[in-house]
C-alpha cells in the first residue's frame, strides 16, 4: 500500500491511516525545518506509510522529534510505540492519564482484543509496543512543546475520553483535534458543507466536560480544525453548533433509555442511526440507505456501546 497524503501548507501533512477504508482515519505530520512531529500515530500497520512520507519529503527516523497521540484510543495511538521505537530522537507528549498505557500497553491489548478477538485485533491493528518511560511526557494542561522554534500548545480537552488532548499550532493557528471536534466524512459532504456527529465511543464519554472543552477550543480562535476523522474543517465557527447540537441529541436519546437496560444496545443502536440518516437528508447527502449503514457502522455500534457505559456509570454514581 502506497502512503496517501496531501500537503495542507504551512508544513502541514494529512496522512491517510489506512484503516478500514479511504479516508476514514487520518494522522499528521508538522515539518519544521528538519524537525517533524507526529499528531497521532494510526495502527501498528501505519506506521511503514509514514516512514514511506518522511522519505517523500527528504527526512528519515532521526529528523522526528516529538510523537504527540491526541489520546490512547487504538485508531488514534496504536502504532505509537513502533514510531517510537524507530525514531531515536522523538520523545512523546501525551495525556498524563494515557501516559501509562503508553509505557505499558497490556491493558490496551487485553481489552481490544476482547472486543474484536486475537484476529481481529492482529489484522486491525497489529501489535502494540511499549513506550520506556524515560522518553515520555506527561502533558498537562497548556504545555508548549518547541519544534524548530515552532510553538505546539497542548491542552487538556476531556469529554470524548479522559485521556484526550488538543494541539494548537501557533504558526497556521490549525488545531490538531483528535475526536474532541467530531467526525466528518467526505463521502457526506454536500453544497451545504461538511457534516458532522459527535462520536461518544466507549468508555469515559462525559457531556458537560465535552461542552467545556469545545468552550476552550472556541477561545483558542483556531483558523481551521484538524480532525482525525477525517481532515481539515474551516468553517469552524458555522461547524461548531452543529457539533454541539450532535452531543447534545446523542446525549438526549441515552437519557430517554436510562430506565431500560435490558436489550438497550441494540436499541440505541437502531436510534443513533435513525437520527443520522434523518439529518443526512436534510444536509442533502442522496446516498442510498444502505451506503450510509455501511460506512457508519462501526460509528454507530461504539456510539450506542459509548452512550451505555455512560448510563451505566450515572446508574453507578447513584447507588
């Protein structure tokens, strides 16, 4: 598989992870001068695409400087390690909640292989490789990272998960989002612009930390947000109510099936997707039914898998 990417400017790159389909997961790549940083990582099978971009552009392993995963969720930080492995210059800046399933990342692998089986995992996402601790830095809230003389900023932006953090580059004012400003496909784009949804996958979703953390994203002033799923939004002022207009429904139909637990998966399931093939059309997307299912079907099962952990955490908090 050849690397697909596209230069967005400014030193900026958009890397196509490869996961799934075209176009789904993306990661990036900041060039300053001869110093590169990685926001977000992809999967262990990622990882050649990159070396194959850094190679493109003149660079090698030695020119990475910093590996930055917006948070530990696998599509976003599973080849992490291998890139660090391979980089004998880059230190990774991460959550300080993510950090300790960087160093070690058992937990991680037990519980996605729980979920998708030991095949599944292998072909998904390969394998996952320690991080040692003396490369790592726990990042808190506002941390500047110095790439070249490049000022990142990061910032802790929970919601999502409790473990996630933006970037803000200083120099494009773009802002690596991760999940925390949503998901947008290409393939349901229409004259009226990108369409989003919030994705409330499992296990730490929380909306009131969710809607402060678009709060601090809005103060930033970003000139353009750069989304994991998938890729730049400039509209960011005419995107941002929709997104929170996504949470907030997401939110209202968990709400309404708090009192059924019994078979309430699947219902949440058969609802999210309701809402988004209602709100497809009115965006003026005429995919067939069947298409729409198909590429939001794993969204829509960690959506629904997403919104029980969080009922069931609130039933948790009451007894």
């Amino acid at each position: 598989m050849k690397a697909r990417y596209q230069d967005l400017g400014n030193g900026i790159y958009c890397i196509d992870t490869d996961l799934y389909r075209p176009h789904m997961a993306a990661c990036y790549m900041v060039r300053e001068g001869d110093a590169v940083a990685f926001v977000d990582t992809g999967t262990y099978h990622t990882i050649p695409l990159l070396m194959e971009v850094l190679a493109d552009q003149g660079l090698g392993a030695e020119n990475v400087r910093y590996v930055i995963p917006t948070h530990v969720h696998l599509d976003h930080a599973g080849g992490a390690g291998e890139l660090m492995a391979l980089c004998p210059h880059a230190t990774m800046i991460v959550h300080p909640k993510g950090a300790p399933h960087m160093i070690d990342p058992s937990r991680l692998q037990a519980g996605a292989t729980a979920v998708y089986g030991e095949d599944g995992f292998a072909r998904d996402y390969g394998k996952l490789v320690p991080v040692p601790a003396e490369r790592l830095v726990a990042a808190e809230d506002g941390y500047a990272i110095d790439l070249n003389g490049r000022t990142l900023t990061f910032y802790d932006t929970p919601g999502h998960a409790n473990h996630h953090g933006c970037i803000l580059d200083h120099s494009s004012r773009h802002c690596f989002t991760g999940d925390t400003f949503g998901i947008s496909y290409s393939e349901f784009d229409t004259e009226k612009g990108p369409w989003m949804f919030a994705p409330t996958t499992p296990v730490a979703f929380s909306p009131t930390e969710w809607h402060a953390s678009l709060d601090k994203l809005e103060a930033l002033q970003a000139s353009a947000m750069l989304l994991t799923h998938y890729g730049r939004i400039s509209n960011v002022a005419e995107m941002l109510p929709k997104l929170r207009a996504s949470l907030d429904s997401l939110a209202a139909i968990a709400l309404d099936e708090e009192s059924a637990p019994e078979g309430r998966v699947d219902r949440l399931r058969e609802r999210i997707f309701f809402t988004w093939l209602k709100a497809i059309e009115e965006h003026g997307c005429n995919l067939p039914e069947s298409d729409i299912r198909k590429l939001l079907a794993v969204d829509a099962e960690l959506n629904a898998q997403g919104l029980n952990v969080w009922l069931l955490r609130r039933t948790k908090s009451k007894t």
